[in-house]
C-alpha cells in the first residue's frame, strides 16, 4: 500500500483505530465541480524558492521552499480546469492600510505590524497571487479576512450561481485556511477532495496530520495525477463563467 504523508507521524493505536473505526471511506467526486485556489500569495510562498527559515525572516508567514513544491501541482490543476471549463477560484486576503481591520488575528501574530515593512521593501503586495499561477479573465476572486474562503465572503454563492455540487481545494495553509475551507464546504455539503500535493504548510507535520484528519472526516485526499484524470472525464461547457471582457461604456 502506498504510504500517506501522515504514516510516519502515526501511532500503531493511532494506526489499528483508522483502520477498524470506518474513517476515511471515499466520499468519491461531484459532477460540477469547481477548483479553489487557497492563499497562494507572496505572503505565504516568498518570491522564490528559499529556505523557510530564511523566508521567514522577511515574510513572516512564508511557507518557504514547500509552497514551490506544491506551485506546479496547483499549475497543472489550473490548466486542466480552464480546459475543461470547470471554475477556477482563488482566495485571498484584504487588510486597511493601518490593520485595524485584522481583528483577532492580532492576539495570535506577534509580527503582524511586520507586513507592512515588508511590503515597503519589495516590489509584491502580501496579498498578491504568485505570478507562476495568477487568476485569468474568466475566473473569480474571492477576498477573505478570515481563515475559511467561505466566511463572510461570496464563495457560497458563486458556487451556488454556477450550480457546483463540490469543489477540489489546493493551496495554503493546509492546517489553517485550506482545511477551514474544507470543514465549510463539508459543513454546506459539497462533496471536497483535497489536492495533497497541492497544498502546503509551513510546518511539515502540522500539514501531513491536517491532510490526515480532513482525509478520515471531510475530504478525498488525493494525489494531483488523479484529480487531473478525474478532470479530464468531465465534458466541457457545463458552467456558465465570466466571458473575461471589458463591459462596453
């Protein structure tokens, strides 16, 4: 059998109770279903591959060199949906200049002032979605305060306008917005696969147990490759997107 990024971070009770418990059946996929692109932004991958612990010291949030890892994957993910004329759809976050707006993020973020020294030294918005996988006429942005893309947002109802019945979820961070999104759209009921290479976390086993608990509960976590067959299945002109052009004055 092959092994699961969690194996080696599992106890053998943890081990027997997964495999007599019933956990982590396969839900299977949708039929309509829409890709989410969670966080991946500059504030969480850097401009470039570097050592995490080198990246942190500018951005604070930085998943180091594992978001780049994860960036090709999300790429081919993307290509496949644009396609097959599934939905593509990236979150992200929106903050005032002076942060007043960040609310309980600041009890928890001992370096949150730091952005705005960061954001002064480089030519990236915290904010801004890598170039390598950047949004294109026809799909949607959501923007976000807190952890999940579906709180207080319009995700719901795009997926709703669009006629979704699940979603496919990459991104970032694993155990933070990407598996908060999952728990809302699980909660919605939506059928949820998780790309698991297609996400990252800037602590290696915070992000391997995360995709272990979402895989026993809420999610199909799923290698790339069989999203992009899976993908591949589906005909094309099922949804209704954005036409990608200017309105006419």
């Amino acid at each position: 059998m092959q092994e699961r990024p969690w194996d080696k971070f599992l106890t053998t009770r943890d081990k027997a109770v997964f495999a007599t418990s019933g956990f982590g059946a396969r839900g299977g996929f949708g039929k309509r279903p829409a890709l989410l692109v969670i966080d991946v932004s500059y504030a969480f991958c850097d401009e470039k591959p570097v050592p995490i612990l080198e990246s942190i010291r500018n951005w604070h949030t930085s998943c180091g060199e594992d978001a780049w890892l994860a960036i090709p994957h999300i790429r081919a993910l993307i290509d496949k949906s644009r396609e097959r004329g599934v939905p593509v759809i990236y979150t992200t976050g929106v903050r005032r200049a002076d942060s007043w707006d960040g609310g309980s993020w600041r009890w928890k973020d001992a370096r949150l002032s730091d952005d705005g020294e960061q954001i002064a030294k480089s030519s990236r918005g915290a904010n801004e979605i890598v170039a390598e996988i950047a949004p294109g006429p026809r799909d949607l942005v959501v923007l976000k305060q807190k952890p999940s893309g579906f709180f207080g947002t319009n995700l719901a109802s795009y997926l709703t306008l669009l006629g979704c019945d699940s979603v496919i979820v990459t991104g970032t961070t694993t155990s933070g917005c990407v598996r908060a999104t999952v728990i809302d759209a699980f909660s919605l009921n939506y059928r949820v696969a998780v790309a698991e290479d297609g996400c990252f976390d800037r602590a290696q086993a915070s992000h391997a147990i995360n995709l272990c608990d979402m895989h026993a509960k809420y999610a199909d976590v799923v290698k790339t490759a069989e999203l992009l067959d899976y993908l591949g299945t589906l005909p094309t002109g099922q949804f209704e997107l954005p036409d990608g052009q200017p309105a006419m004055a």
